[in-house]
C-alpha cells in the first residue's frame, strides 16, 4: 500500500489531521516542504508523512507550542526510543485506512 507521492487529501486521511493545518504547519516548520506537481498540488513522500505524524504527536497530544516542537524537530531528541516509531505509526494508520473502507464497502 505504500506509494511514492501521496496528496494532501490522502496524507489527510492517514494523519487525521486536516489539509488547512497542514498547509499551516508548512509555512511554520521548515523540515515540512512537500514539493509540488506540475499542476501545483503539494505531493508528499513517506519522510513527510513522518514529520507530520511527528507534528501531530508533539502539538496535538503532548500540547507543545509550535516553538517547542520546533525545538524537539531541531534537537532530533533520540528520548523516543521507547516508544513506537512513527514510521510504525504511519504503517497502521494506512491499514486502519484500508480496513474502515473496505468495512464501509461490506
């Protein structure tokens, strides 16, 4: 199920965060800068997809201010490593995904 580029409605729906908050989170955060196709719509790739899981934990879970994850981002804190690694994270997002829809095509 993994693709090389995703779209921002995709990336949406594994994250379960929204598209204006991502768009947001691109112009605060430099380690978020999807690149953008020929007709000028943002394709992220996995390691995007990363930061903003990432992102999400820090500023939506753990309460961070944008400056404090900025910070967490920068100083690359090796702390986590107990903790499931978002690549992980990512991977069962995708497949609760794929689950609730082929459940809603059942």
């Amino acid at each position: 199920m993994k693709k090389l580029y995703y779209s921002i409605g995709e990336v949406s729906d594994i994250t379960d965060v929204e598209a204006h908050v991502l768009r947001y989170w691109e112009t605060v955060f430099d380690e978020l800068n999807p690149k953008k196709n020929k007709a000028g719509n943002r394709v992220y790739k996995e390691n995007d997809i990363e930061t903003i899981l990432k992102l999400k934990e820090l500023i939506q879970e753990k309460k961070y201010s944008t400056e404090g994850a900025q910070q967490v981002l920068k100083k690359d804190d090796e702390d986590d490593s107990k903790e499931i690694p978002v690549s992980v994270k990512k991977d069962l997002k995708e497949i609760r995904l794929f689950l609730n829809q082929l459940l809603e095509k059942l």
